[in-house]
C-alpha cells in the first residue's frame, strides 16, 4: 500500500510516496525547489524519481554484455522501448523514517528484466534543503551492468537561467534515442547563465562538472545542484506542446546520471559500472537553495 511520508526541519519540509520511491514536494521557506505534485501522483507526474538499475532507453531494446544477450519489453503504453529501469516503477518499502529522514528499499527479482538487485534511496532534509542518496546492490548470479541517477522536474519561470558545465552534447534521433557526440549548441552553452531556449530538448551532455546552479530573478532565489562525481552525465530536458499539449513552460528536467544512454550498446558502457554478484555502489546529490 503506498505511503506519503512528510519530513520537517526548520525551514524546509519534503513529501516522499513510496510509489515509485518518488518525491512529490520540496519546499524551504515555502518556496518549492522542485515542482509540487499530488499525493496521487504517479512517478512520471512527480517532482522526482529515482534511475534504477539504469537510466533512459536501450537501442533496440537489447544488449549484449560478456557474451550473453539479453533483451527487454516496453514498460509503458507511450514509448516502443524499455524506459528508466524498474525503481519509478514499483512500491519502496519504508526502512526507516524520521523527522527529518528517511530511508526506502526496491528490490527487483528478475521477473521483467534480466537485473536482480536491492536499490536503497536515503533523504535526508538540511537547512536550506535535500540531501538524495541511491544505492544498488546486484543480486544475480551473474555480472550486469548497472546504473544509476535521478530525474528531477525544476520549477521554471519566465526568468530561470541555468549555469553548469558539460563537454559534448548528444543528439536526439528518432524514438527518443541518443544519436552521436557534437559541440554544444550556442543556445544550450550553460557556461555563464542562460535562460532555457524556447524550443524541445532531450539531449545527454558528456563530462558534467557534477554542479548547476538555477536562478529565479522572480523570486530572488537560487537553487544549486551538486552531485558526486560518479555522475559525469547531464541530461536535459524541455517539454514541447507537440509532445504535452498541456504543457506551460513551467518546468524542465536536469538528470544527473552515472552513464551515457544507451551505455549498454557503446563499447566502453558509456559509464555504466559493472557490477559482480554481491558488489554494489552508490552516488549521492544535494538540492540547496540560495539567494542569487
């Protein structure tokens, strides 16, 4: 049965569903550092959800590692691949939880996907924010390569200016999936402050310097991202209405992730960290916001 716990420290306060093992809100002083949702939501509505055991989509929704191949079904009625791995997914069991932390455990069984695993998500809410950390431990019998990250929905306003830094970006092809490497684009050039362009955006950046920072002029307010340097993977994302008709430019997606899309077909893993039975690892980011 899901559960939404709510975690309290001074001037911050979050909501976390273990449907999904997602977060619906996180506020500091009243002012949402992610978009809220509904209790209700479904992860893909909220305002955060854990990669696990990898992130975005598998080319042809197969892959070969060590010899054996293995391969996968679609996991929603919208998109022909196998989409953000199985922790967005399913019911998080409560571990641990207390006023201000939390801790919550997935583990997949091999039934749809060739993965055994534990995933282990911890929150634990500071003065000014969230600190995120997610954990996977592989279970099988056999090595697999495994990755891990988060895609969280930022509040944007007419205003918003993102700063980061990555090497190249990657290109979109047709399905949503990462095409080759190329220079970054003038209009997705984050080194100095820049408002998001006007226009869709689904594309993996290489060599993240792990840190981002988002600015609110409206609210005279800063959100600052900084994530361990296990993700060296950016990915961004800007609706369109040609793909959300509802949508109102009042969010984008930055996910730290620790590989490339589609690593399972790139012949370095495109950073996904293989993992023997029994080996595990874990990464963690922090949300702090800030005055400009």
């Amino acid at each position: 049965m899901t559960e939404v716990l709510v975690l309290s420290r001074g001037r911050a306060s979050a909501r976390i569903s273990t449907d999904g093992g997602s977060v619906l809100g996180l506020a500091v002083d009243g002012i949402d550092l992610l978009r809220s949702a509904p209790d209700d939501a479904g992860a893909i509505d909220s305002a955060c959800y854990p990669l696990v055991p990898f992130g975005n989509r598998i080319r042809g929704n197969s892959f070969t590692f060590r010899g054996e191949t293995y391969a996968l079904a679609p996991n929603t009625a919208w998109d022909r691949h196998y989409l953000h791995g199985e922790g967005w997914l399913d019911e998080w069991a409560v571990e641990t939880c207390e006023a201000d932390r939390l801790s919550i455990r997935h583990t997949h069984d091999a039934s749809r996907i060739p993965y055994r695993y534990t995933a282990r998500q911890r929150f634990v809410l500071t003065e000014n924010g969230m600190d995120f950390h997610l954990s996977v431990v592989n279970e099988g019998a056999t090595a697999m390569p495994f990755g891990i990250g988060w895609h969280p929905y930022f509040p944007m306003t007419p205003g918003t200016t993102l700063e980061t830094s990555t090497g190249r970006m990657w290109t979109e092809e047709e399905g949503w999936l990462p095409g080759a490497p190329v220079p970054i684009p003038d209009d997705l050039d984050f080194r100095a402050p820049r408002r998001l362009p006007h226009r869709w955006v689904n594309n993996a950046f290489e060599d993240w310097a792990g840190e981002a920072v988002i600015r609110w002029p409206e609210k005279g307010k800063s959100l600052r991202i900084a994530a361990d340097p296990l993700f060296r993977t950016m990915f961004l994302f800007v609706s369109d209405r040609s793909f959300d008709p509802g949508y109102a430019r009042d969010f984008f997606a930055l996910e730290p992730m620790s590989h490339l899309p589609d690593g399972h077909n790139l012949p370095d893993l495109g950073g996904l960290t293989p993992l023997e039975p029994g080996q595990s690892f874990e990464g963690a980011m922090r949300l702090s916001l800030g005055d400009p």
